[in-house]
C-alpha cells in the first residue's frame, strides 16, 4: 500500500495534460457489450477503476485488448452474471447491467452496498428497467433484472437527490435495444451521460435529448462496433485549477474542455482567481488575496459534489467564512476531519461545513477516505508547512492518473513510497 509524502510550499506553474474522463469512459466501455463487432475506445485513462471494469468485461466474455490509452473490445459472446469478486470493489461495475439487459434480456450483478460517500442505492435504475418490462429479484446479495422483452416506455429518473449520472446511463443502454420509443424524464444532463449518448449513436443508436433532462431513445433491432474518444475528464481538470489556485503563479490546463467547467470557473472567478479559456485550454492565474466562497453542489451545470472537497481544501486558508452546502452525498465529508488534523478550522452541520480560513496548515499524518477526499488532502498538503502523509493512496489511483507525477512536473514536491 503506498503512501504520499507532499512537502507544503512548493510553486506551481507550467502547463498540465488532461486525461479522459474516468466516469464517461466507464459506461462507454461497458456499453461495448451492447454489440458482437469491436469498438475502439481512445484517451482511456490508466486507473484502478477502469481496470476493474476491463476485467469484468474481459470475465463476461470480451476480448479485451489495451494499447496505451486505447482499448478495443469485442463482446462476441457474452456471460450475464458479474462476478461479485471483481464487483465488489468498483460501485460503476452495476452499469453493466443495462447493456447485458439490452443485449441478453437479463444480467445478474452483485448489489453494491453503502459507501464512504453515503448511501448508494440503485432503485432508480431498477425502476428505469422494470419500466421498460423488466422483472428484477434480490437475492443473496445479488440483484437480478430480465425480460422476456423491452419495450419502450416513459419513465421519470428523479430521486430525492435529483436525477442519477448512472441510472440515466444504465437505462439508456438498455433502451437503445427495446421495441418503440422511450422517453427518460428528469434525466441526468451531465457531460457524461451526453458522452455515452455520442458513442451509442456512433453504434447505430438512435438518441436525441442528451444533456437536457428528458432524453427520447428509438429503440433498434440491433448495434454495430464503433470507434470513440473519450471527453476530457473534468473532475481532474477542476482538481488541477484547485491545486493552481493554491499554489499556482499560473498553470494552463491542456486538453481540458472549458465548456463542461463553467461552475467551477466561476467559483474561483468569484474567489478573484483570474481564468482564461481557449477552445481547449484553461489558464489559470495565481492570487494573493483570495476572497471566501459560498458553494452549494448540485447536479450539472451546477457545482459537482465531486469538486466539493477539493475547494473545502482550498477555502481552509483563504481568509473569511466560507459556506460549503453538499446538497447530493450530504455525508460526503470525510476530508474534514483530516484537513482539522492539519490546522482546518471547520464547523459541521448536517449537510453543511464552515470553513473558517486559518493563516497556516500544519503537515500531518492523514488517512485518505475515498476518492475526492483524497485528493483534498494532497491540495491540502500543498499549501501546508512541512510534510504531509498521505495513507491509502490506493484511493486516488482509482480516479486520478499519476497525480503525484503531474504535479510534480508543474513544480510539486511528492514522493510516493511503501506504506
Ligand atoms: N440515487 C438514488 N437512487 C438511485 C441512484 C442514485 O437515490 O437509484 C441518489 C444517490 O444516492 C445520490 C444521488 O441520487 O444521492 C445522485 O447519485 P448518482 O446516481 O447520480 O451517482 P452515481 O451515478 O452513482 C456518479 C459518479 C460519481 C458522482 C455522482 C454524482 C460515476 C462512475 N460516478 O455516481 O462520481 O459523485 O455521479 O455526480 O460516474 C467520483 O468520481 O468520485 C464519484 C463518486
């Protein structure tokens, strides 16, 4: 298990690529299920996570083959059931089900649990199917959808928390093979779902709608292989503008797609970071004196929750009260306690942290919860004094590509060693 030794203090400047999208890339590759002839996928990002998914795929039946950042995959034949071992340890791993439905009329998925972030559940998928027909049974931890066919149908996606990235993307995959029209109601309109949407198309698909909340797909009898590119990943993209804004003279994002930035561009415009854009690059200029934020996540174009930790790492020493309300995971808070191990001054309530801003860190020990969280500490470390150890890297490889590499070419300190 490796660990992280950020030493605090160190410039940022130079120009940073970004890689593909990791939760685009993951249902475009299980989307190749959907068809017996290859697909290409290119700027497939090297994670942990798109692993899993490249082995579950590879278990179902395809054959896998990876050159660099592209993977092609032909599903000639495929199995229905994921293998819990693989399963259990990526969540995306259930957005097989819905092009195994499609292609098959029925996929068994172990049903994945709760997570750090808060509770997961899958009820708007499985309404999303059962609306197109199918049955589903929950047994001995598994979850179960079939049909003797799909047929279209029209189905509202909106959960207590909005609509869902996932649901969205696992019930449009299985209604691109039904008989007749659906129609997905209060759909996710995130630039991944659209990504998805473009592949599916590319494979003879007929969708239109995507990026809005109601999406139409006009079920065919049958998809074709297909070549793709993967969007840049925007998560990373914010992440890298975060670690600018706290240690950055100025950094440039390269690859990056600004379109799909705009809430968290205008967060740190409203901080008095100054940010220039081109058609696919994003430059952002270090500030002394930033201003305090007031930032409530909420699903596309709203600020990502994804984004949420990484500018809780960024306000804990930017002078003021800022107010920091999680509106999709309101557990998702798991970095606050480490970042007040480092000097944080954070109040909690339900939902909600006030970050007070303190005029230095302290590098400490910390313990990486999940993904994003992760991430805020490594920032974190950036602006902290000393050397912050970060434990459980392994959560940042699942999302973040070489992390430590990149920012050390823009002028980091981090070294990654054996726990
Ligand atoms: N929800 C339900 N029922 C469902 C599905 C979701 O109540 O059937 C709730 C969730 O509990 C949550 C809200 O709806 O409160 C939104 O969840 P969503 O389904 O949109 O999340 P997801 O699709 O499982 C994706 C990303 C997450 C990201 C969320 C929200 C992937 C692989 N994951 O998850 O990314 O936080 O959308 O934008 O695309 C990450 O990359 O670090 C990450 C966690």
């Amino acid at each position: 298990m490796d660990k992280m030794l950020v030493h605090g203090g160190h410039k940022l400047s130079g120009s940073v690529k970004i890689s593909g999208s990791k939760n685009s890339a993951l249902p475009i590759l299980a989307a190749a299920l959907l068809t017996k002839e290859p697909c290409v996928i290119q700027h497939v990002p090297d994670l942990s996570d798109i692993h899993y998914m490249l082995q579950i795929l590879a278990f179902l039946g395809a054959e896998v083959e990876r050159a660099s950042g592209t993977v092609t995959i032909r599903a000639e034949k495929v199995k229905t059931i994921a293998p819990y071992e693989i399963v259990r340890k990526m969540r995306a791993s259930v957005c097989v089900l819905g092009p195994l439905l499609g292609r098959e009329k029925e996929a068994t998925v172990s049903l994945p649990g709760g997570c750090v972030i808060g509770d997961r559940p899958i009820d708007l998928h499985l309404k999303g199917f059962d609306a197109l027909g199918a049955t589903h049974r929950i047994d001995a931890g598994n979850v179960k959808v079939f049909a003797g066919r799909l047929r279209g149908a029209t189905v509202s996606l909106l959960g207590k928390q909005g609509p869902t990235v996932l649901g969205t993307d696992n019930v449009m995959m299985a209604a691109v093979l039904a008989e007749g029209v659906t129609v997905i109601e209060h759909a996710a309109a995130e630039p991944e779902v659209v990504d998805l949407a473009n592949f599916l198309n590319r494979m003879g698909a007929k969708i239109t709608g995507a990026g809005t909340d109601r999406i139409v797909i006009e079920g065919v009898s049958e998809l074709h292989g297909a070549e793709h590119a993967v969007i840049p990943d925007r998560i990373e993209a914010g992440t890298f503008l975060v670690a600018a804004a706290i240690a950055g003279r100025e950094v440039r994002l390269q690859r990056a797609e600004p379109n799909h930035l705009g809430a968290v561009i205008g967060k740190l415009a409203d901080a008095g970071y100054r940010i220039e854009t081109t058609a696919d690059t994003v430059t952002l200029h270090g500030n002394g004196d930033p201003k305090a934020l007031d930032i409530t996540t909420n699903p596309y174009p709203g600020f990502p929750t994804d984004m949420q930790a990484q500018f809780c790492a960024l306000v804990s020493r930017t002078s003021g009260c800022s107010k920091i309300t999680e509106t999709i995971f309101p557990q998702r808070f798991m970095h606050v306690s480490e970042l007040k191990r480092m000097g944080a001054d954070i109040e909690m309530e339900p939902g909600i942290a006030y970050v007070k801003g303190v005029d230095r860190l302290s590098g400490a020990p910390v313990m990486a919860s999940d993904l994003r969280a992760s991430a805020a500490l490594v920032l974190a470390g950036l602006q902290a004094e000393g050397i912050t150890e970060v434990n459980r890297v392994y959560h940042i490889d699942r999302g973040y590509e070489s992390i430590d590499e990149k920012l050390n070419a823009l002028g980091a300190h981090i070294e990654r060693v054996k726990a």
